[in-house]
C-alpha cells in the first residue's frame, strides 16, 4: 500500500484511531506512517502489514489479532476494539472500511498520476479496467497483465481475487509508479459488482458473458444479466464499454450506459472482429482485426487514417477456441491504450497455460496418455466448450474420456443443466464418459439415456475410487478432460493422472 499516516487511514474508512504501545515514539500517534500489506489472513502479516480483522462465515478475524500482531502488524482495523499492542481503528463495518480504504488509494494514485508521460513524452495517467462475466475473468485478467506488464507497472489479482474482499486487496497493491490496473470483479448477487465499480471506478469496464454459473445464488439468468450490467450502467461517458455482441444478453447493455460502447466477437459487427478460429493440441489460432486508432490509442479514428484496420494473427498455447473470446478481449483493451496489437500477440504466445486448473495440457501421466485438467471450476457453457475442445482435439486413433464433476450453485436449473451436458457429451461422441460424485448423477443418467450406451458411462461417487477405476481403465492414446466445481478432489485428481506432484 503506498504510504499513508494513521490519522489519514483513519479518515478514510470513518473509524476511531486507538494508539497502540507502537505508536509512542511519535509526538501524535496519528502521525505514525505505514506502508505494508494489507492483509485479511494473519498468515500472511509481515512487519509493517495493516491487518483487517474481519468476521466470516467460519471464524472471526479479531480471534487472529494477536498472530497479526506477533506478525509485525503495524495497524489493525476491526468493527470492535481488542486487545493489542498495536494501533487500532475501530470502524462501524470492517468490509465497508476495507472498500473505503481501497478507493482512497486507487483515488490518490490516479491524481497523482494525472500529469504524468511516458520516456516518448506521451500522457500515462493511471489506467483501471474491470472485468466481469459468468465465464472467463480470470483468463482474461491472466492475459491482459501480460501484455501490459511489458509496458508498464502492472497490477492484477493472483488467482481469482474478484469478490468483496479480494478485490479491494489487489486494488490496494498499486503504488504511484503504477500504469495499468486489472480489477476482476465476480459477483453472487445484484448490487455486488456495482459496489466494485465505485470503489475502481474503470476507465474501461468488460462484460464477457452472462451465463448460468451462479444461477441458482442470483435466481435465474435475468438477474445474472442484471448483475452483470453494473460494470457499464454507472461508467462515466469518458469510459469505456467493452462488451462481447457475440452474446444477446452483453450486447444489449449498450443501450444502458454513457460510455463509449466498442463491441469485439466474431459476429459482423463487432469494432474488434474474430475470424479463423482453429484449435487442437497445441493451442488456439485466430485473427483479430481492429479499427485504426488515434496517437493517445483511446478513441478510434473515423477510418481514414492511412492503412485502415489494424490486424493481427494470434497464436495461443492454450486450448480451447473460448480462450479466442478471452484474448480478443485483453488485445482489446491493450490496443485502445497504445499497444499495438502484434505486441499484445507476441506477448500472449508466451503464456503456456491461462491459469493452474484451466484447460492445462498435462502429459507426464501413464504413457501415452494425455490429460487435460479444468477442474478449477465448473459451469454449463465452460463445461460445455471444455467437451467440444476435447472432441476437436483428438486424433486418429486415440479415445476421448470425459470425469466429470458436479456443476454446483446452480439451483432450480441443476438437474436440468447436469442433464443437457450428460446428453452433449453423447452427441460430441466421447469415447468414455467417468461421473464423480452424488451432485454429478444426473450427467450419468442423461448419456446413458441418450446414447443407451453399454458402459461408455460410469457413475463413481468417491473420487479415490475414481483414481482408482481410471488407472485401471486408461490406456495409451487416451485423451482425458476433467472439469468439475471448486472441487479440490478432482484438481488434484487430475494432476494425479498427468503425472503432476506438487
């Protein structure tokens, strides 16, 4: 966190400073300085750490306050007052604090930043840009930091740090050197991504996809249209509104917010067009083609400018013709910051994997075998692009094997979803499909329905029995995808099959 005195945090987020026996060496415990971490996990405290004892679901931070202290942590804020030898603020809601603090620091960077240029004396004011979507956020951010980060100081959240908490925590990573800030922004109901958006406050806002993940939490996919709206609904007309027409639902949001509106997909008229998509075991191929832009790279020209659209061939090492959407989106955003899109290419071509857990080619298994491991996570339409990769990719010869896990927070739709993948994965002509897992059944009874197979489709309900059958079952030239929900069983599952020991 850049550097801010007590009584300055403690404006911030409206709480009471409590000096602590830390802060006696400084005329006015107010003026003590801190520029650590900001951390809700006590295990993560090093000297100099502002630790938020937040409540959760299962325990309660002010019960970590004195492992933070031990820690070394130079402030703790919490909604009640504890016993510590450290400075307190005592606040009236620890997440709200939390959000308060992050937008203060994200606020002072960017006027910090706002006469600032480049080596080439161009402006380079701090850049924000959120992202959201039922599928591919975390992608998507993975592949925007590389491509900025070779153009300035870059700060994205490690994995999925995109909710109420995490968010904020990568948010307040920027210091007054940094250029490009990437804001995932998840949601589990209305009014949280809106929450995020005012604490950012995006230059550009990214909508990828409105899907049935989190269905059941929202209550249906209206609501989850609606969730996902906030990121462009309240953006300032000098944003930007980056928004996939490939989806109905996406691209009517145009017709929802002041910012300028840029469309990229596959379809006609998208601003930043796909065409080409090809995949197989090495990876994903595209060309993207964009409209000129302008010196500053936010504002396209009227066309004229000489030369006219700007493309490029996209090579990707990851799997999947869904990862096409994800990277068309960060050359996107990229490109209308000045980088020229073979830049943002080249830059792509060198990530071997989107994320740990996704789509990742693994080959160290039983010989002959390969495993493609997606277990991070699960929803109707990933699961459903991760089994059309899987057909597209195999080869003359081998079998396609489909383990699959339950597709959880679904709700009222979940019987039905497991029902429409189980029905897919028959008429992909998976060679072998594995169903792990009571929450999975339905995908078991949908193939064998649909295909009445003899076999083709087994439902094992413990995943070690699943290891188990597998390592009995597989054999060379097979292809393997696993794709479950947050279930670390199958991830590590999966990397027990391709060979993985970490």
């Amino acid at each position: 966190m850049i550097a801010l005195t007590l009584a300055e945090i403690a404006t911030a987020v409206g709480g009471e400073l409590i000096g602590g026996a830390q802060a006696t060496d400084v005329a006015e415990p107010g003026d003590l300085v801190v520029e650590g971490s900001v951390e809700t996990d006590s295990r993560l405290v090093r000297p100099g750490s502002v630790f938020f004892a937040l409540p959760g679901e299962v325990t309660d931070g002010r019960r970590f306050v004195p492992a933070a202290t031990e820690a070394g942590a130079a402030l703790v804020i919490t909604p009640e007052r504890v016993e510590t030898t450290a400075p307190q603020i005592v606040v009236a809601d620890g997440y709200a604090a939390l959000a308060a603090l992050a937008h203060e620091v994200v606020t002072r960077v960017r006027m910090a930043s706002a006469d600032r240029v480049d080596a080439e004396g161009r402006p380079a004011p701090l850049k924000v840009v959120g992202i959201t979507g039922s599928n591919g956020k975390t992608s998507t951010k993975n592949m925007l930091r590389t491509i900025l980060e070779q153009h300035g100081e870059t700060v994205a959240p490690q994995g999925s740090f995109n909710n109420h908490v995490g968010a904020p925590i990568s948010m307040l990573r920027v210091t007054y050197d940094t250029r490009f800030l990437v804001v995932e922004m998840g949601a589990s109901g209305v009014g949280h991504i809106a929450a995020l958006v005012r604490i950012a406050e995006p230059d550009v806002g990214v909508v990828l996809k409105v899907g049935l993940a989190h269905a059941g939490e929202f209550g249906g996919i209206e609501a989850t249209q609606r969730a996902k709206s906030e990121m462009v609904t309240d953006l300032p007309a000098s944003a930007t509104a980056l928004l996939n027409v490939d989806d109905d639902r996406v691209a009517s949001m145009r017709d929802l917010t002041a910012a300028q509106v840029v469309g990229f997909g596959t379809s006609a008229d998208a601003d930043y067009r796909i065409t080409g998509i090809e995949t197989d075991r090495s990876g994903t191929r595209f060309t993207l083609t964009a409209p000129p832009v302008d010196q500053e790279g936010d504002r396209p020209t009227d066309g004229s400018q000489p030369g006219g659209p700007d493309h490029v061939d996209v090579r990707l090492a990851i799997l999947g013709e869904h990862h096409a959407m994800n990277a068309a989106a960060a050359l996107t955003v990229a490109h209308r910051w000045g980088v020229p899109l073979a830049d943002g290419a080249a830059a792509l071509a060198s990530m071997t994997r989107a994320e740990r857990w996704r789509m990742e080619l693994l080959q160290g298994g039983p010989e002959g075998v390969t495993v493609i491991n997606d277990a991070y996570n699960a929803s109707p339409d990933s699961t459903a692009a991760a089994l059309r990769t899987l057909a597209q990719i195999v080869r003359p010869g081998e079998r396609t094997v489909a383990v699959l896990g339950e597709m959880a927070e679904l709700g009222e739709f979940s019987t039905e979803e497991h029902d429409r993948i189980g029905r897919l994965v028959v008429r992909l002509g998976i060679g072998q499909l594995v169903v792990v897992g009571r929450g999975a059944m339905p995908i078991h009874q949908a193939a064998t329905l649909e295909g009445s197979w003899d076999g083709e489709s087994v439902f094992i309900e413990d995943v070690d029995d699943a290891v188990r059958s597998l390592q009995d079952m597989l054999r060379p030239g097979d292809v393997v995808l696993v794709k479950s929900s947050k279930s670390a069983e199958l991830r590590f599952l999966g990397d027990r099959l391709g060979g993985v020991t970490e």
